[in-house]
C-alpha cells in the first residue's frame, strides 16, 4: 500500500528544514543527504502510523533524530570538524545567511565542539524553533532537560565565540573525540 498523495506532498514541504536540520547535526553534507533520505524512506514506509493531529515537521525530525542515533551507536564514536577543514570545502559558505563568512565558521567550529546532548536540542529549538515541549518529543527526553540543556548549550556556545573555553561543571563533554 503506498502513501496518499497528500501525505506525500506534506512530506516533501518538510525536506528543506529536514536538510538543514541534518546538515546541522552532522556537519557533512553527503552525510546529512544520507541522513535526511534514509528518514524519508522510513517516513514513507511508516507512513500509516503518522497522526494527522500532529506536525509532520516534528515527526520527520523525529524519525531523523532516531535514524542519527542510530548510526551514532554503530560507529561507536564522534568525529569533530576542524576549522581549517571548514575553509577547505566551498558548501561550507554556500547559502551563508551571516553577513561574514568568518563569524559562519566560527560558529561551526564552536557547534562542532558543543556535546551532542547540547547541540541537538539547541539546534531544535534555535535553528528549527520547534517549542521545547516538541523538542522533548523529537528526543524523548523531559521537557526541563531540554531547557536545560538549551540553556548550558547557549553559555557554552557563547564563551567559544568569545575566545574562552568554558571551564565551568556545565560544559562536560567539550572535549575532542577524534
């Protein structure tokens, strides 16, 4: 049985801030493509399980949020981006909505070293602005661990924009794994 013509078409108007959702959380465009296909796919196949009371975008982002994980507990282990890696691929400044490409870079330098369980929550509410409530219900986690979450994410972002590494108990998880 395939999917309703008006699912479909609800679920193509969500790929735009699918993508960018993805390419936001794994800093990669090949990979966020492959993130992004893989929770259509499964959108498409799950298709009768959606509630139409429910925003499709939270949904999707769901699937995408769960199909990361997924992929993150079978590799076992986080890459970081690099600055200069950042200068070296030219859709790293494509599509740039900051006025300078360096405050850009700096930005996804400074995400890439944000904890995962900061900066998908951030990135959710910030980029995404999905209520916290549905960024509880894309992570399955509780409402006040999101704002929590949100809000050390937010100071830890701040001090590595402004030159300093955060030293505060808050910050755990800024370091590296390579």
């Amino acid at each position: 049985m395939t999917a309703p013509t008006a699912f479909r078409q609800q679920l193509l108007s969500t790929i735009p801030r699918l993508r960018r959702y993805a390419r936001s959380l794994v800093f990669d465009a090949s990979a966020a493509d492959d993130l992004v296909q893989t929770a259509l796919e499964r959108a498409l196949a799950h298709w009768h399980q959606f509630d139409q009371r429910r925003d499709i975008l939270v949904w999707v982002i769901s699937i995408a949020h769960n199909a990361h994980m997924d992929e993150r507990r079978r590799s076992s282990r986080m890459t970081s981006v690099e600055p200069q890696d950042l200068q070296d691929g030219p859709e790293a400044l494509q599509a740039s909505t900051l006025p300078d490409p360096g405050l850009r870079m700096d930005l996804l330098a400074a995400l890439a070293q944000l904890p995962v369980e900061q900066r998908e929550p951030l990135l959710l509410v910030t980029l995404e602005q999905l209520s916290y409530a549905e960024c509880a219900e894309v992570l399955r986690i509780p409402v006040g661990t999101v704002m929590s979450r949100v809000s050390r994410g937010r100071a830890v972002l701040r001090a590595l924009l402004d030159g300093h590494a955060p030293a505060t108990p808050g910050t755990r998880g800024l370091r590296r794994v390579v």
